[in-house]
C-alpha cells in the first residue's frame, strides 16, 4: 500500500511541471475560472508586471544574457545558459520574441503560484495568452514558468480572443 502511493506522489509530482521543457509538447488544461490573487501588495502587482515587460524588451532586442536574468533560478539551472534559453524560446514561444502589444489583463493563482495572464499580439497580428507563473527570489520577482495559449485557428486575429479581467 505504501509503495503504491509513494508511485501515485511521485506521477502526480512529475505530471504538474511548472516550465516549459525541451521538446516535450503535451496538451495543458487551464480553467477559466482561476482565483484572483488578492494577498499581494499593488507594489508586487506592479513589479510583477515590471519582470514579464523587461523579458518581453529583452526578447524583442535578441538580448538572450537579459531574458535569462529575468528567469527563476529553477529556470536558469533547467536550460543553464542564455543560448539554450534562448533556443527554447524561440522553439517553443516564437510569439514572445515578436511581441508588438502586451496587454496584462490579472494576476491570478495557477498551480501554486502567482501568474500574470498577458494577451500578446505579434507584428503579424496573432495574438496568443502567457500565464507567467512568478516567484518572489531574494526580493525579486522572477518568471518560474509561462504556458503559451494559442486560440484556435483563425480565432487569433479576433481583438476579443482570450479575453479575461
């Protein structure tokens, strides 16, 4: 009995990652419905906000050294350098890199943590959602995780896709 469960912790711990993980894609289940973080000082609202922007600048000058900077040292250890940062990134989240409007629209709990959900609209005019899962690092709050949403096909080019707050 005690095996068993160690075995059902340990699925459950491996199922729920928090980061993006090189070349594995796998389908994400986001509610519709997620609390609103409401525990958090309007200051970390704010700095919140102030982190996903300056990877978003950092990501539109091809700065790779700033980008990782604004990643958690979880997220630093997992891809150990800008280049393979970088690599997933443009990978896996090439919207973020040609980010043209960012709109943050609420800060909500997902998975334990602190996640601004931000609408991204490209140069070319898709829009996509970011959860950026945040945690708080000596006094800094730094990006632990993003989940990219992208709408269905041909729902991108909608203004109203993804509309939440």
């Amino acid at each position: 009995m005690h095996l068993r469960l160690a075995v059902v912790l340990t699925l459950m711990l491996a199922a729920t990652p928090v980061a993006a993980q090189p070349g594995v894609q796998r389908p994400i289940h986001v509610p519709d419905d997620l609390p609103r973080v409401q525990d958090l000082a309007p200051t970390d609202h704010a700095l919140i906000r102030t982190s996903v922007d300056g990877q978003l600048r950092a990501f539109r000058r091809h700065d790779g050294r700033a980008a990782f900077d604004f990643a958690s040292p979880v997220l630093q250890r997992q891809f150990g350098s800008p280049e393979d940062f970088m690599a997933m990134v443009r990978r896996e989240y090439a919207e973020l890199l040609q980010a043209a409007i960012v709109e943050h629209l609420d800060l909500v709990w997902f998975r334990g943590y602190p996640t601004q959900r931000t609408r991204v609209r490209t140069d070319d005019g898709q829009t996509v959602m970011a959860l950026y899962m945040m945690r708080k690092v000596a006094g800094a709050w730094r990006i632990a995780g993003c989940i990219l949403l992208r709408p269905p096909e041909g729902l991108s080019r909608l203004g109203g896709w993804g509309r939440h707050g």
